[in-house]
C-alpha cells in the first residue's frame, strides 16, 4: 500500500451530495485537501415537481436544497443532475423485476454500480473530471504498479464496502472515500459538520431504501405487480395459509406471514422459498433456513483477475457480519460453500468476498444449498 | 470573471448605490403627518415623479411594488377580479405561452382557482404574437375577455414583442392589456402613454437599481382587486409601508436607464454582436435564439445540439464565466425551456440552450473570453451528451 487517491496530487473532483451529512463532510475534505469541487446532487425522482416531502432518502427538494447549502458553505460550484430516468431503468425498474422474480435485490449497489459510478461517472469524465466523490466509508488504496483496490473502512462499524463491491477496477481509478480512511465515529463526522458550518451536522441519517419514501416496500410492489393471491405451503407442500403476492416476501422473513394454523412442533415459522412460477410461499422451521452453500452469478472484481479457488471471508447483506467461505469460479459462476452454515440468505442478494480487508469482488446470489437438507 | 447573466440581475449603478445608502440612515414612514413622515413622502413621491418621466407616464400612474413577480400578480389577478366584478361574463384571460412565470403561474392559478378560462396565442418560431391572432381571440367574444396579458420583450430569447399594435387591437375591443416589461426597460424606448397599455410591469434590479422594488404602471381608469389589503398606500390598490431608500434608489436607476437608453442600445448592442459572432465561429452549428430583428440588444441567446445546457453552464463556470441557460429551474433539475418549446424547438435540442445578456459593465475582454471558452466546453459537453 502506497498513497490514496486522497493524498496524491490535485484533482477535478465531481462530489455527489446527497444532502446528508457523510457527502457534505466527504465533499469538504475533498476541497480542503487541494482539490477542484464541484458539488453535484442527483435528482432521481421521476417527477421534480412532486418530490416528496420529508427529510429522508435522497430525492426531496429539502435534501436538494441541503446539498446546495453545504456547497455554498464550503465554497464549492453546485449543480443539480437529472439522472431519473436512468435511476428507474437500471435500479427502480430492476428492483421491482427481481422481486417479482422471487428474488431479494439490494438496490443501493446497483445504484452505485449503474448510476454513481456509471452514468454520474461517464459524463464526469467526459466533462474533465478525474473523479467522483461519495460519502461512503470504504478505502480505495493505489498499490506501487499504479492498479487500485478496494479495502474496508479503517472504522469496521462504519464500513460500506458492501455495497461498493460491484466496483470494477476502472471504476476504482476514479473513486474518491474522503471518509474512508479516519477512525471516525458518527458523532465525530457530525461534529466536523458542525465545526465546518455545514448546517446537515444534526440531520437524521437514511436508512431506507430511497425510493420507497414510507418504506412500505410490500405496498410499493402491489402498486406496481398488483395483487396475486396464492397459497403458502409447509415444507410437506400442505397449504398453511394464503398471501396477496409472493414478491412481499423476503427469505428468512418471520412477521406478517399471518398463518392461521400453528406449526407441528408450535415453533414459529420462517419463508423458506418464494416461487414466482406457481406463486408459492414455502414456511418452515429456523432449522431449514440453514445455508450451507451457493451459487452467484454476474461476478464483478474490484481489481484484476478473477480469484483462484480459496478460502475468503464472505458478508451477504450491508449490516452483516463476516462469514468464513470456500469459494471458486466455475465457468463464469461462483461456487461458494460456508465453513458455518448460515442463516437466511436469499437469491438476489449480493455476496461480497474479502481477503482480509480487501474486497476481492461481489456476484449477486442465485441458488441456495440448505444445509440442512441438501436440497435446494 | 465574466458576468454575463445581466438579463437574471445587473450590478447597481454606483448613482443608485449612493441614492440608497444616503437614505437608509433617515427615519421617516411617508405616511406619516410629521416632519419624518413628510419627508419621506417628499422622497417617494419625487421619486415617482422621477420615475414616470423616465417612463413616459404620469406619476399617479406608478403603483410601486416589491418586484416585478409581484406586479405582475397584482395586474393579472387584479384585472382579472376587477373586470370580472364588473360584469361576471369577463372570465377569459388572453396570454402568451412565452411569458415569464410570474405572469404565467398567475395566468394558470386563474385558471384553476378563480374559474378563468385561459387561452394562449399563438406565437410564431421567434416566440412573436402577431396582433391579428389577438385580435381573432378577443373577437371571437369581445364580452368575455377579462383581460390580455403579453410581454414586451422576453427574458430568455430577447424577442421583441408589438406591444403597440397589440395593444391598439385591444384597445378596439376595450379590452386592458398588460405588458411584463421588465427585459424591455432600459433596452427599447419604453414610453407607457405611447404604448397604449392599460398596465405595465417594470423592475428596479434589471436597470441597476436594487432587489426588492418594482412597479405596476397603471392608467387612471383601470382599479385592480389589491392582491395585498392593508394599510391602503399606492391608490389602495398596493398596501405596505413604502421602502423610501429603495424608491429613491429605483429613481435614480430608472433615470439614467432612461437617459443613457439609446447610447447603451448602440453600444451593447455591437459588443453582443460580436459576441454572437464569435460563438459562431468557434461553434459553426450553434443556433442563435429570438427574432433576428426584433432583439433585445443585450441578447444573446444559443442553442448547441447535442448538449446539455447545464454542462456548458458548469464549464464555463469552471472558467469564471457566467451565463445561464436562460429556462427556469424546479428544484434545480433544469427542464426544457417553455419558451423554446412554445416556438416549435424540438425538446432535446430545448434543453442545450445557453443564455448570454450583455449589461453596463460588459466589455470586449468578456466577449474574448466566450469566444476563448465556447469552443472546447461544447465539445466536452457533446461528448458527455445528454444524460
């Protein structure tokens, strides 16, 4: 490990404001650490003048305007993008797809993967900018021969390289985590807000997924999938209890089943499968919910050539733990098998693997080895 | 630094500065019976005598507002009320699709609210409407129009409009007119009595005078529904404590916009020439915007196919350069441009559009610097494309 992209020399910097705290702070230590800012935020709504109303998520006038201020605080340009119609191709128009395929999408990757650091990052380019800036807590490290890879955040609670981790490696070359690199503690970044000025120092953090302002996510799919009613079944296939549509339903998923016959053993029960084809929901015992290997497909590598077969640390959702994993590539599909078999994990996700504190790639899980049955 | 947004607000007059800041320190309320009070009151109205000279209309003519946004509601709404209360058959607004959103938002909340049927001219591609499309409107049913409504000079194209024979179309019918012209002043020979309108809309910031002031000219004969009740200053039809340093300040601006109108037409005129000149030699398929001949001469408005105005905006930024892409904002998310759309642009090319207005403090070294700047920006800003 040499120098950052945050150390070396001055660059055109086009920083992504959300509006919230983590890119206002990214984008000032951007600025002061020498480098040409321009404060960008992305208008992802598909109607600007109906954007909702809330603090919340990324798309409302009031982040907008909060973007704007921080940038004028900092004594940066500021622009707004439309990149909407982009924003529902590849990421509202695909969540909703591969719910609807029976599969459980995580759309801030695929925001990062097609918008930030693809369509936000082409026209950068293409405008003179040698990178963009983000508030995300991960580390980009340029290694002596020039090539780039993608570590954890120094601060592991704060880490995001989950979801950075359908980062190419050309993609890398032009990423910029001012946040990465400090041992910094939420409080700290908000104290930093407050001690540059930046008036989103006290706004509450989003968690939601930003497009699903009421984070109704089931309500956000029946408006567009509508109703379809079908049975839930047990693992015996005996029917237990009906649903209004099986994309409502997440892996692993214990509340809102509404089963009105108890189970056998009057253990609760958990979704096992969802099958678009017969719109089946299958329930059963925690037990059955046991991984104990995958296949994911669409592998992305946040550097140069694709792994050899070995032993990696895997984590499959953006506030998970690490898991240890055997992993290989097998004609372009990634065979993963778990050394401790682990506990809902649903096709659609992605899975990260790490070497140490190295992200070495992600691929998007598409079947699941139960380790307790051995079938799929 | 180039600044070439004069047409958004142009630097004050150093005469205009002083005339405010000399006043800032009287304390005086002009309504006000005392020795204040009739001081104050002897600066306003000195001003709007000031002010009525610069525009050709009579001082009790100068309804003095915040703004030209706010002139424009109080013509709009006020004539539309008044002339409705009169006779409940007048609920037809005449407009144009070209106009600034203060008169349009105000025209189309009529619409929703207040039961008015809306109707727009047609305009020709410079955005022009032709007074025999007025008049087929008016005459279609003289009784129901409340009132017409069309700018003298627009804020993105810098076409020029025929306020005159508009205006005498309407005059025909009885039917008030109102004109934004808050692009023209300064520009072309605004003269109020001339013109024929009933109303006019003019703005202290545009002429170097500062934010916050503006006027609704407004003959004699015509008394709009105040759209802000109170205390009953400016005829009773515009309440509010008179802003006197700002008053004299307008005065001043106004003056010296009047005075120096034909000089400044001349000169500004042959610097955006050469200004247009330059962008389309180093931009061969740049589209210039407006009425080649009937053109605001501190204008210069391009479209660049295959842009994003926006990129050209942040490049040209980039260089000190300041411009706008001349179409209003939601949000900040640029949107195609009403005007340009309203013309016939096709709404892709609608939205590569740059707006360059020339003011008092211009000079060659800012048209050198366009020309230096447009070339490569349009370049990188095709090859970002549109997004």
């Amino acid at each position: 490990m040499t120098d950052t992209p945050q150390r070396s020399r001055p660059l055109r910097v086009l920083a992504a404001m959300s509006g919230g705290v983590d890119s206002a702070v990214a984008a000032a230590r951007a600025a002061e650490a020498g480098h040409d800012v321009t404060g960008v935020h992305l208008a992802l709504s598909a109607n600007p003048q109906s954007f909702r109303t809330g603090a919340r998520g990324c798309c409302t006038i009031e982040d907008s305007r909060d973007a704007r201020r921080a940038a004028d605080v900092i004594g940066i340009p500021f622009y707004v993008w439309d990149l909407a119609e982009r924003f529902r191709e590849d990421v509202v128009e695909d969540f909703v797809a591969e719910y609807e395929a029976g599969r459980t999408p995580n759309p801030c990757l695929r925001c990062n993967e097609k918008i930030k650091f693809a369509a936000l990052l082409d026209k950068a380019l293409a405008l003179g900018f040698d990178a963009v800036c983000t508030g995300h807590y991960a580390q980009v490290v340029t290694l002596a021969d020039g090539s780039r890879e993608l570590h954890r955040a120094s601060d592991m609670a704060k880490d995001q390289s989950y979801v950075l981790g359908v980062l190419d490696e050309r993609q890398l070359a032009h990423a910029l985590f001012p946040l990465g690199d400090t041992l910094t503690t939420k409080d700290e970044i908000r104290a930093e807000a407050e001690r540059r000025g930046l008036a989103v120092a006290k706004k509450p953090d989003s968690h939601d997924i930003c497009f699903i302002a009421d984070g109704d996510t089931r309500g956000f799919l029946a408006d567009r999938l509508g109703r379809a009613e079908g049975d839930i079944v047990d693992e015996s296939g005996a029917v237990v209890g009906s649903h209004e549509g099986a994309y409502g339903f997440t892996i692993g998923q214990r509340k809102g089943l509404r089963i009105g016959t108890p189970a056998a053993d009057g253990k609760p029960r958990y979704v096992l499968d969802i099958s678009p084809v017969d719109n089946t929901v299958t329930v059963g015992p925690a037990a059955s919910l046991d991984v104990g290997a995958l296949t994911a497909v669409r592998p992305r590598w946040c550097g140069g050539a694709p792994i050899a077969p070995g032993t990696y640390t895997a984590q499959l959702r953006a506030h998970g733990g690490e898991t240890e994993v055997h992993a290989a590539l097998v004609d372009g599909t990634l065979e993963v098998t778990f050394t401790e078999p682990v506990r809902g994990v649903a096709p659609g996700q992605a899975i990260v693997l790490y070497d140490g504190t190295r992200v070495v790639g992600s691929a998007t899980i598409a079947t699941t080895v139960r380790a307790a049955t051995a079938d799929v | 630094m180039a600044y070439l947004d004069h047409a958004a607000t142009t630097p004050m007059l150093p005469e205009a500065v002083e005339a405010l800041t000399a006043h800032l320190g009287t304390t005086g309320n002009a309504s006000s019976l005392h020795a204040s009070g009739r001081g104050a009151r002897r600066t306003v109205e000195e001003s709007r005598e000031t002010l009525a000279e610069a525009l050709g209309a009579r001082p009790s003519e100068i309804v003095l507002t915040s703004g030209g946004t706010e002139a424009d509601n109080l013509a709009v709404k006020g004539l539309y009320w008044s002339r409705r209360d009169a006779d409940p058959a007048r609920v037809r607004v005449l407009s144009s699709p070209v106009e600034h959103h203060a008169v349009l938002d105000a025209v189309d909340w009529l619409g929703e609210h207040e039961g008015a049927t809306v109707e727009y001219l047609p305009v020709d591609r410079h955005g022009r409407v032709h007074p025999e499309a007025l008049r087929e409107a008016i005459a279609r049913n003289p009784d129901d129009v409340a009132l017409a409504t069309v700018m003298w000079a627009n804020n993105e194209i810098g076409t020029i409009l025929p306020v005159r024979e508009l205006a005498d179309v309407a005059a025909e019918f009885g039917v008030p007119l109102h004109a934004d012209a808050v692009q023209a002043f300064g520009q072309v020979p605004v003269d109020f009595a001339a013109s024929g309108l009933a109303a006019m809309t003019v703005s202290a910031h545009k002429v170097g005078g500062p934010y916050g002031i503006g006027a609704l000219l407004l003959g004699r004969e015509h008394t709009p529904v105040p759209v802000l009740h109170g205390g009953g200053q400016e005829r009773h039809v515009r309440s509010g404590t008179l802003d006197v340093p700002a008053v004299a300040s307008f005065a001043v601006a106004g003056r010296l916009a009047a005075e120096r109108r034909d000089r400044f037409a001349h000169e500004i005129g042959a610097l955006r020439d050469s200004l247009v000149t330059a962008v389309r030699t180093a931009v061969p398929d740049a589209i210039l915007g407006g009425d080649p001949v009937h053109r605001l001469p501190a204008n210069a408005h391009f479209t660049f196919p295959g842009c994003e105005g926006d990129s050209l905006l942040l490049l040209l930024d980039a260089q000190g350069i300041e411009c706008s892409t001349g179409s209003a904002c939601t949000a900040g998310v640029a949107q195609p441009s009403h005007v340009l759309l309203a013309t016939g642009t096709d709404p892709d090319l609608a939205r590569g559009t740059l707006r360059f207005s020339l003011g008092h403090t211009s000079t060659q070294a800012d048209v050198e610097a366009v020309a230096k700047a447009i070339g490569p920006a349009v370049e990188r800003a095709r090859a970002a494309g549109l997004s």
